[in-house]
C-alpha cells in the first residue's frame, strides 16, 4: 500500500532552456529515503498540447516512482525514456537532448546518482 503523501516535501526548480522553450522541471524528494518521488514538469509556453503531454509525463512518472523499486525506476528512465526524440533537440553545455522528455530522463538519472 502507498504510504500517505507529507503536507510539505522537500524539492527544487530547474530552468531549462529546450528546443520547445523554457522547462521548469520541479522535483521533489521523499523525506525518509532522500530520493526523488514527484516531477512537475512545466513547459514556459502557456496551453500548448506539448505542455500539458509533458505534465502528464511527470505525474505517471511520480506514480511510477511511487511504486516501482528505486532499481526498477533507473531501469525504466534508462531504457525506456532516456534518448526519447520528437524532432527538437537541443544542447546544453556539449551534450545533446532529443527531448525535453530525455533531458527530463536524464536528469532524474542525475538525482539518483546514475549519470554525471
């Protein structure tokens, strides 16, 4: 059974800059384990399809965290998720992201520990 959600987590906000516009990716950790269990994922353009997809994005993830083990959630990001393309890619710094979706993929794997 899924254990009662805190009335406050602790979390941050990225600004990402993306080939679709501004990310805020917010995640939030749980309290005990110290390990990420929500993701807001907010698309600066206002009522787009991409935005409101990509926030569907992030609750089924924060679902799936939720109750997957924390392996089985790194194998999911790094296998299923991670390298998603839709056409917009990007940089930052010398890497490339396919997507805000593989940005967003790798930087859980990030909070996790899992990649540099």
């Amino acid at each position: 059974m899924k254990k009662k959600r805190p009335e406050v987590l602790d979390g941050k906000t990225e600004k990402i800059a993306t080939g679709c516009g501004t990310l805020y990716l917010i995640i939030n950790k749980d309290e005990e384990t110290k390990t990420p269990c929500e993701f807001f994922p907010v698309l600066g353009k206002s009522g787009s399809c991409a935005r409101s997809l990509l926030e569907l994005i992030g609750k089924l993830l924060s679902v799936v965290a939720q109750n997957l083990s924390k392996e089985d959630f790194i194998k999911l990001l790094k296998k299923d998720i991670r390298g998603v393309n839709c056409g917009q890619e990007f940089r930052i710094s010398d890497k490339r992201y396919g997507s805000c979706i593989d940005k967003m993929a790798h930087r859980l794997l990030q909070e996790f520990g899992e990649e540099e």
